[in-house]
C-alpha cells in the first residue's frame, strides 16, 4: 500500500471512525484531562532545542514502549496490554510531535497508514497534549517549568457479557483503568525526559515528584 506523506502528518484524513459515530450499545467512550509539571534546570532556549531534536530523546524515553517512527514528525507507540473484566487490548496510537509555536508544542493524534482494520473495530483513541515552556521564578530563576496537559479519550467496543453488568460500575470502571493507563505512562514519560534532558546536557536533575493526579 502506497502512503503519500502530506506536509504535517495531522493533516492526513482520517478514516471516519466507527466507534466514535456509531450506536453500538457495546461501545464505551472513556475520557479525561490530565495536567502536571515539569521542571529543566536550563534556560528555555535550551530546553526549545531539545525537545525540537525529538527524533533523538522521544523514543529513548518511551521504552519499554515500542516505538516506530512516521515521517519526520510522527510516530506509531504501542502503549502496552491493558484490560479491565477480563478483557484485554494493546492498542497502538499514531502521535505527531508538531514544530512548537511560541514556546508551545502539541502532541495530537494521526491516522497510522497500515493499521490493521480488525483493531480499528475494537478501539478508537484521541490523543491531544500541549507544553508550554515558561521560565522559572525565584529560587527557579535560571530553569524552565514545562506546564503539560492531555486531554484524552478512548472508545472500545467492549465483549457483550460485560453488558449483564451495571452501567455504572461498566463505566466507573473504565474511567479508573484510563486514569491508571495515563499515570503509568506519562509518569514514567516524564521522569525519563527529565532525566535525559540532564543527563545529555551534564545538568544535575531534579529529584522526582509526585504527580498531581
């Protein structure tokens, strides 16, 4: 299958999803915004050029994940299984890393060219995260806080025994397994930033902190 690359990978259609527009009592909509912070002890041009150079630091810092990149700007991250009442999915995510705009990058979902059309039927992710580099103050004079935050949404089609259950618990449920998903894994993303980041530039990095969700 041939795939032509337009100029920003996000400006690809996507195919109209099935789970997001259908009426499938077994289809289930999980979201949720997360937001936390960040802190480089570098100036903010030096932490701009890093995370310009993504194609270096992005897939050090997601493994375990596997990561295979997209044209110049995209990449397709496998985020590890995940199952709530028995059932399980590994779903994989097409991610653009846009060019920042003022101080500001966004991290959005893309259609990935080859994804496999029986996955498609199972589930559906929208995927939208900002960074903004502000300079620190006071005892943070000389460091940049990078302020992040993901607004994300999955919709899995969900085996019909799971609709003998109540809806609340159906949904709560879901809701606690996607709270858990971003936690462990933009936790883990952020630490190994942060400590690549220092690491690379010879900085001393900050100890960890706990997140705010």
């Amino acid at each position: 299958m041939t795939f032509t690359q337009p100029r920003h990978l996000s400006d690809a259609v996507a195919p109209v999803s099935q789970l997001r527009n259908g009426d499938d009592a077994r289809i289930r909509c999980y979201t949720s915004v997360f937001a936390d912070l960040m802190e480089m002890r570098a100036e903010p041009r030096t932490v701009a050029t890093y995370l310009d150079h993504h194609d270096g630091w992005f897939r050090r810092c997601a493994a375990p994940m596997q990561v295979l990149p997209l044209g110049h700007n995209g990449y397709a991250l496998t985020l590890g299984r995940f199952g709530n009442f028995g059932f399980e999915v590994e779903p994989t995510i097409g991610l653009e890393l846009l060019p920042q705009s003022e101080g500001v990058y966004r991290i959005v979902t893309i259609p990935l060219p080859e994804g496999d059309p029986a996955l498609q039927q199972i589930y559906d992710v929208a995927f939208n995260a900002s960074l903004q580099l502000e300079r620190g103050e006071g005892d943070q004079a000389l460091a940049t806080m990078v302020r992040w935050t993901l607004d994300l949404s999955v919709w899995i089609r969900l085996p019909a025994v799971i609709g003998l259950l109540p809806e609340g618990l159906v949904q709560s449920s879901g809701d606690h397994l996607l709270r858990q998903i971003v936690r462990q894994i933009s936790r883990k993303l952020t630490w190994k930033v942060q400590e690549d980041f220092h690491a690379t530039h010879e900085l001393t990095c900050p100890p960890r902190r706990q997140a705010r969700f």
